[in-house]
C-alpha cells in the first residue's frame, strides 16, 4: 500500500500522485516533493482564479498537466513555472532557479543565451503567451526534468543563425505553412525536441515531415495505424484544423524519433471515449494501464465537449515501433481551499 506522506497539495494534484502512490510509492514521494518546489508561486498566489485557472497549459486553465506513455511507466507531468503575474520572458530563468534544487544538470551557457535570444526576437510584448513549462519524469531509477520554451512567432526569420546553431530542421511544405512553436531540452539527455505546428495537414504530407528522421519510407505504415486508432479511413485531411509534430534530436543534433500530436478529444471524441480508446490502444501493447485507468476513473461516463485530456502524440521510432501517449489534467475531486 502507499506510504505517500500527506502534503499541502491542491486536491486534484494529491488525488493523483496517490494513485501513483498505490504501486510505487517512491517515486511518487519524489514528484510530490518536485512539484512543491515547482509550484510554490501558484501555492503562494492568494487569487485562486489567477493561480488555478489562468493555465493554457489544460482546457480549464490548470497548471498541471499528467502524461502517460507506453513507453515506460515512470509519473510524467509538465507544469507552470507561476503565475500569469510574472511575464512570460522571465520564466526560463526562474524555471532554472527552481530547477537547481531539484536537478545537477543545467543547460550549457550558450545554449541558454540562445534560446532568450529565440524568445527576445520579437519586440511585441504579446509574442509569448507561457514562455516555459517544466516536465518531471520520475521512476524507481531516478528523477528527470524537462523545459519546454515558447518560440515567438516568425522566430525562423528573426533569428535563423541560432536556430540553424541548434541543429533544429525546418522543414518545407509546398501549400502549407510550418510554424516552430516550442523548443524542449531534457536536462538530463541534453537533447533537444522542437515542436511545430501545421494547419490542415493532409495525409500525403507525412512523408516530407517524416524525412529529416530518415522516416519518410514509414509514412504509409503510420497512416495505417492512424486509421486503426481513429476507427475510420483517413483518405485526406487528418483529424483537426491543427496537428503537431516534433523531432526528438540526438546531442550531436541529428533527428532520431517523429512524433504526432493530434488533439484527443477531435481524434477520439469525450474523455470516456478517449479513455476507452487509450487503455485499448496501450494493453494491445502490452502496457500496465492501471494508475491511468485509475486515476481517470471518473471520466469514464463524461461526454463533453470540454474535456480533460489534451493531446494523444503517437511516436515512431527508428525500429519502426509506434508509441502513443497522452496528456490529462488530473480529474476534479473536490474544491480546494
């Protein structure tokens, strides 16, 4: 049973790290003491509206977000770094001031003037809507952190010596504009993820997107299991006026894994429905579902339209392998005080 030691945790955010709690206590200790050290400007804001529900990191404005992968079951969880009241320019640097009590590793000094470089290139102060979020993975081997920094807009035009420096590949469609939307970079792997975005992306664009990984030869294969997982034939537009998609680096900079990101709730309808479809979709491979059918028990009758999870990604790996994962905002258990 688990020996989570009871915390000031908003209720959500506790309801779940018991249900990680409940099969590896650890490592859920850990995140819990992680995610003190994380949030502690939201604890601190006196105005629940501006800290609980001010996010654009969930549909409702929550500034925590869990994941789950097939990959691995490590607890996975990106968060704010504060409140809208510090402006999203200063967030990097206070994500690393927090992040030093939590982890050795730091980016390199100029790998860090680059990327507030990228995200001083625009002069609008409305270039930037979060600036950074933070990532925690925490497993019985050990803890990882990741950040995740907002590219402004037009940041390819500003600023493309630093972004040709990063290795980062940008890739072209003919009738489609490709916009940067956010560089990750694990602390500990020192490797680099950037992420895009496509409006109405058609099938056939897959390949080209998949060619920086070598991948472009498993576009058809992908497709198919899109099909598989979406339950209907996918002739053209892939579901969404938007999807995304990122390039996992090696540190050298060469682009290793494509990954997908569709928006769950168009891909798969309602959270009871998109967790049905996640749990079928994770077993079939052979994956322990129990702390994400635990933990989002109470979405299993919930159809609608708003819903608490975000994104399914569907990953391809260089052995050809598929790995879907999701995000959810941690389901409401009861008003927090």
């Amino acid at each position: 049973m688990s020996t989570l030691t009871p915390v000031s945790h908003h209720s959500d955010i506790q309801s779940a790290l018991a249900c990680y709690a409940s099969v590896e206590a650890d490592p859920a200790d850990r995140a819990t003491a992680s995610l003190q050290v994380l949030l502690q400007d939201i604890y601190r804001e006196p105005d629940k509206a501006i800290a609980w529900e001010a996010s654009s990191l969930t549909g409702d404005g929550f500034p925590v977000e869990f994941a789950f992968t097939t990959a691995d079951n490590s607890l996975r969880y990106t968060c704010e770094i504060s409140t809208p009241l510090t402006a999203p320019k200063e967030r990097l640097t206070l994500a690393l001031q927090r992040l030093k009590k939590l982890c050795a590793a730091m980016p390199p000094a100029a790998l860090l003037a680059q990327l507030k470089q990228i995200q001083a290139s625009s002069d609008s102060p409305m270039s930037l809507q979060y600036g950074t979020w933070v990532s925690g993975r925490h497993s019985l081997t050990g803890d990882s952190y990741k950040l995740y920094i907002e590219v402004p807009d037009g940041a390819e035009k500003t600023v493309p010596g630093q972004l040709k420096s990063l290795h980062i590949p940008y890739p072209k469609l003919a009738n489609r504009a490709v916009q940067l939307r956010m560089l990750g970079y694990n602390l500990t792997s020192q490797q680099l993820e950037p992420y895009f975005k496509v409006e109405q992306l058609e099938a056939y664009h897959l390949p080209r997107l998949m060619a920086p990984c070598g991948l472009s030869d498993r576009a058809a294969s992908l497709h198919r299991y899109l099909e598989q997982q979406y339950g209907y034939a996918l002739p053209g537009k892939l579901p969404g006026d938007s999807v995304g998609f990122s390039y996992t680096l090696s540190p050298a900079g060469t682009p290793q894994i494509f990954t997908l990101f569709l928006s769950a709730r168009v891909f798969w309808g309602g959270d009871a429905s998109i967790r049905r479809r996640f749990i079928a979709s994770a077993t079939a491979q052979g994956w322990d579902a129990s702390v994400y059918t635990h933990l989002t028990r109470p979405l299993d009758a919930r159809n609608t339209w708003a819903t608490d999870h975000g994104l399914v990604g569907f990953s391809l790996l260089p052995n050809g392998a598929i790995i879907p994962s999701i995000g959810v905002r941690p389901p409401v258990t009861e008003p927090h005080q």
